[in-house]
C-alpha cells in the first residue's frame, strides 16, 4: 500500500436543469489545486461531478477533502461537508461563495479558505499533519476554542507563473479530447455591479507569462476545443494581440472561445489574429438592450456598439454567444422579449437570458440586499443560478419575470431558429439550438423548477386566492399613507382601476366603525425598512396597522401592502392588490403606468422608476 497522504478534490454538479446543463466546462481551481498537492508528493483524485460521479470510498479514503463551491451548488457542498465531517475526516471549503460567506461555510466545514487558495491549502495541509499552526495562514477561516476565526486577508498572487500547470489526468473521467480550460489572466478592471468576479479575483489584471500559456496550450494538443476562462480575455489588447500571434506562429491554432466585451471590435488587427488563430467563438455580456438598465449596471456601452459588434464579429466569421441580464430595475415584461427578438434579429447564434440574481460579493449584493434596501425571496442557494427569479424587481412581478425569461428563451430557440441556421448551411448552431430548445422543454418539466414557478404564481394570486372572488366597492387607505407619495401613487392607481379609495383617518378603530358598511377592502401598508426621514411615518403606520389587527373578526379582506421607503415603488404588491378586481394583468400595468405618469413619478428623482409598458407576447 502506498504511504502518501490522500487528499480529495471535489466539485458538485447543480442540482438544477438549465439550458447549459450538457456543456461541461471544467472549472481550474480544484485541478490547480490538487497539481500542486500531487507535486508536494500527496495522492490525489478531483471528481468534477458533472464530468463523473463521486466515489464515496474515495473520499471516506482521504486524509482531507476540499470542495469547491459556487452560490448555485452550495447545498450539495454543504450536504458532502456534513458527511466528510461526521467520518472525522478535515474538510475544507473553497470557492467564490464561501469567500464571500465564511461564517456560513464554517457551519458546515472545519476549513473555509476565502480567495486564492495555491498557497493558503498546501500551508493547511502541512499544519494539520503537524496538529497545529493554523493562526498565520492567512485568508483562512477556522473554529478557534469554539469561536468562528478569521485570519487576515492574502494578499493577491502577482506572478501566476509560479503555479504550474494543471494536470487534468487527475480529473477522475476526464476526456482530453473534447473541452480544455487555460486561464491567461486573472482580475477584471470593470466595475459591473451585479458581478462578484473583481470581488474574489481584484480589479487588478493579472497575466501569465505569454511563454507559460504557450506550454500549457501545448498540454491540451489533444483538445479539440480550448476555453480561455479570463474573465476579460482581450482586456489587455496588446497582450492578446501578442499571444494570438505566437499561437499562429507555433502553429498551435486549436478552435477556442473566451468572454470578450463589445469594444473588442475596435481593434481591427485584434479581430484579424482571432480569426486567423481559429477563435470559434465568443461570450459577450452584452448584458442589456435597454440604455437605462446599461447605465445602472455601469457598462459603458449602448445599443448602437451592441450592433456594431455583433456585425464586426460576424464579418470576421465569429460565432457569438450572448449573454443578457434581465430583471432589473428599469427593465420591464417587454424588454425581456424585445432582447430575444434582438438576438434573432442580428442572428446571434446562442443566447443566455439570466434573470438577475443578487451574487454573494457583488457592489449590489454588498449596497442593496446586504443592507435589506432590496427584498430576497429565497434564501435556497440551489436558485441562485440565474435561471430562477429571487429577488424583487422593482417593475416586474417575480412570476412574470420567471415566465418570461423562459417564455423568451424558448422563442429564441424555436423551430424557426433551428431551420434557420439550417438553411444557412450552418449545422453546429442548429444542433446547439436544437440542443438547447430541449432542454428548455426539460426545465419545465423539472419538478424542482414547477414548484418555484408555482410558489411564485401563488404569491402574486394570493390575495385573490384568498378572497374566492373579485372584490366590490371600495377600498380603504389609512390616510397617513395617502399622504405620502407612495399612498397617493397606490390611491391614483386605484382610481384608474375605477375603485373608490376611502381615506382612514385617525383613531383608526373609530373609522373602522364609520367605514364598516360601505368599504370592501382595507389596504394596510406593512413597512419592511424606514428610511431616513420616514421614521415617524412608520411609527404611525405601524399603530395604524397593529389597530387593525385587533378588529380583524370585523373584516373579511385586509390586504397587506408591502412598502420599503428605501426601495420606491414596486409593481408585484400592486398587482397583487388590483388582481382583486381585475384578472387582467395587461389593464393593472396599464392602470399603474398612467398612475404614475399623472403623479409625475416616472421622472428621474430617487424616488422614481420609468413606466411599465403592456408586453407584446408575440
């Protein structure tokens, strides 16, 4: 039997179907990682669980275990935690988000090593066979006489040369022949707010040695494909240009792809190496047709350079992956099916519409949900792939973003499409767009994305589900919250409805009696956050509300109206409380728009969101 120490290496599949379940691009850390483990003369095996499974006698076999986790398959990585660690074996957890949530990852694990882990594992692996030493690893979290432990941060690693190259061998059912990973850099310079990647890898672009990349390119001979994993591969234009050359010159051309933004296109001689080296494909985050949702996520780009690029990639013989972002503030239920005409349109050739998903590390996840200025539905990690809505929009009710997303995605990938790329000549993008309209169709199929579909439905239907029937009369509005903008914005979209609003004065339960017999409905706003300045309206509607409360045998329909002051208005809590008297979405939006439009709401105050406009379902 072998003496060398054993260490596993693990990477859990998502436990959600999505429309790139089947394409399997390895992820470097855990083969990085275990590369240097092996060169340090340990015994190593890295499952990627979508390339195989895990062979749990293998891991029971380990004198430590590492498992990396990304937000979408945290439950999984938390579940092979628990069972690693109730075997008394050290298990240590990686990855982008327990970088971000340390404390939640040591409920689950002994280790959390937050950011780059090259050098922070090797240093734990050497103190646990010493028994002690772990208070100077830095970036590691760790219990401490039964306290959660952080150390300092590490600072970022300045020359990747020094890692090697990763060995894929270890890669238990790795097949050479098909997708290979290089990464030439870390570090992005932009600061688009939804993303978490200048939080975990620095803002600083850092590069591999033009000749180290060379010799790892030359590892992969057998690929038939290479995925540059930068997370802006053409950042550096003069550098690219550099390798991209090299590789033409060494005659190392395999077909690759990498993540790209728009202002590639402007470096025609950059456009030329691409295609002369064989690039295949590009990810592009184009994130956004709509100017006002690109200037909150902080691109600087519009849809005029959108187009130039997708023609100037195409020219060159490109193919283009899109990659759009919908669901946020100042996105409304048509521009979700405007961006899936858009891309069929301008014949882009595979899509991804990600709903919006607050990202553990990200500027908005640190400005906005963190600090509960932005509501979270689900706390379930496994949603949190950007296929399944979890956050409130502001403009969209969540099961109208849900269904349209996917209602969109499945008419970019129609039968259309599919003939399309055929009669093109273009057979690859008919079969990944065949490819990808089945597994559409699977999704909704899945029991798992059913449900959250259903929940979301329920929440939006759930005081019209209540009530058994649509309501009459009036409605009454405590009249502190008329007062506000809010209340007015809620009382003119009701007046648009054809619904009377009676005010409720103070004492509440004296109106309560002078009311009782000629108002349906009681609307009760529920204050989630007070914000500055509105202290004492909360107060007074939090007396308001508990009154109402008291005297609930006295009314059959008491509607509570979620307001968070910080966040404005939001469209899903009215529409929830016009489905009681209409079930026609179209006319609630219609009745909330020119609600808005009277009040001047939809200006560009702090307060204000642009108008919601009736989707075209076409």
């Amino acid at each position: 039997m072998s003496g060398k120490k054993k260490v596993v290496f693990v990477e859990p599949a998502s436990t959600h179907l999505h429309v790139y379940s089947r394409l399997t691009i390895p992820r470097l850390g855990s083969v990085l990682l275990g590369t240097i483990m092996r060169d340090r003369g340990w015994d190593v095996k890295v499952y990627i669980e979508d390339i195989a499974p895990v062979d749990m006698d293998a891991v029971r076999g380990a004198d430590i275990v590492g498992i990396s986790t990304i937000t979408p398959t945290a439950p999984p990585s938390y579940r092979l935690a628990a069972t690693v660690r109730a075997a008394g074996i050290p298990v240590v957890l990686g990855g982008t988000h327990v970088s971000f949530l340390p404390d939640e990852g040591l409920d689950h694990a002994d280790f959390v090593i937050r950011g780059e882990g090259e050098v922070a594992f090797p240093e734990l692996a050497d103190a646990l066979e010493r028994g002690r030493g772990f208070d100077g690893i830095q970036g590691l979290s760790c219990w401490r006489d039964g306290q959660k432990a952080h150390n300092p941060e590490r600072p970022k690693l300045t020359d990747l040369d020094l890692n090697p190259i990763p060995d894929f061998s270890l890669v238990v059912g790795y097949d050479h022949r098909r997708i290979a990973t290089v990464a030439t850099s870390r570090g992005c310079p932009f600061p688009c707010t939804f993303c978490s990647v200048p939080g975990m890898y620095g803002s600083t672009f850092r590069t591999h040695s033009i000749d180290r990349v060379i010799a790892e390119l030359r590892t992969h001979a057998m690929s038939r494909y290479i995925f540059f994993a930068d997370d802006i591969f053409t950042a550096n234009p003069k550098r690219t240009k550099d390798l991209l050359t090299r590789m033409i010159a060494e005659g190392i051309t395999p077909e690759w792809g990498a993540q790209v933004r728009t202002e590639t296109v402007n470096d025609d001689e950059l456009l030329r190496l691409m295609r002369r080296s064989n690039c295949f494909n590009v990810y592009v985050g184009f994130e956004s047709i709509n100017p006002k949702t690109l200037r909150l996520f902080k691109k600087k780009q519009d849809l005029a350079k959108i187009q130039r690029a997708i023609d100037k990639f195409h020219d060159h013989g490109i193919k283009i992956h899109g990659m759009f972002v919908v669901g946020s503030d100042e996105d409304d239920v048509e521009t979700i099916y405007q961006t899936a005409r858009f891309a069929r349109d301008n014949h882009i050739e595979s899509v991804q519409l990600m709903i919006l998903t607050p990202c553990p590390g990200s500027p908005d996840w640190r400005a906005l949900y963190a600090q509960g200025k932005k509501d979270i539905l689900s706390s379930n990690w496994e949603l949190y792939d950007g296929h399944h809505c979890v956050h409130q929009p502001r403009k969209i009710a969540p099961y109208e973003l849900q269904m349209a997303a996917m209602k969109a995605t499945e008419q970019f990938y129609s039968w259309g499409a599919i003939l399309e790329s055929l009669f093109r000549g273009d057979l690859f993008t008919a079969a990944l767009r065949f490819s990808a309209k089945r597994l559409v169709g699977d999704w909704w199929k899945d029991p798992l994305n059913r449900a959250h579909t259903e929940r979301l439905r329920q929440e939006l239907y759930a005081e019209r589900q209540r009530a058994g029937r649509g309501a009459q009369g009036a409605v009454a509005v405590p009249e502190a919250f008329i007062q506000d903008d809010l209340g007015r914005l809620l009382e003119q979209f009701l007046h648009e409805l054809g619904i009377r609003v009676t005010p409720l004065s103070e004492p509440v339960v004296d109106a309560l009696h002078r009311v009782q017999q000629t108002v349906d409905v009681i609307i009760t706003p529920i204050v989630q956050r007070a914000a500055r300045g509105k202290e004492e309206l909360s107060q007074r509607l939090g007396a308001v509300t508990a009154a109402i409360q008291t005297n609930l045998d006295k009314w059959s329909r008491v509607i509570p109206l979620p307001v968070n002051f910080e966040q404005g208005p939001v469209f899903e809590p009215f529409a929830r409380i016009g489905l009681l008297f209409t079930e026609n979405l179209d006319r609630i939006r219609q009745a909330y728009t020119r609600a808005g439009e009277m009040l001047e709401f939809w200006g560009d105050g702090p307060a204000a969101v642009p108008p919601v406009r009736v989707p075209n379902q076409g």
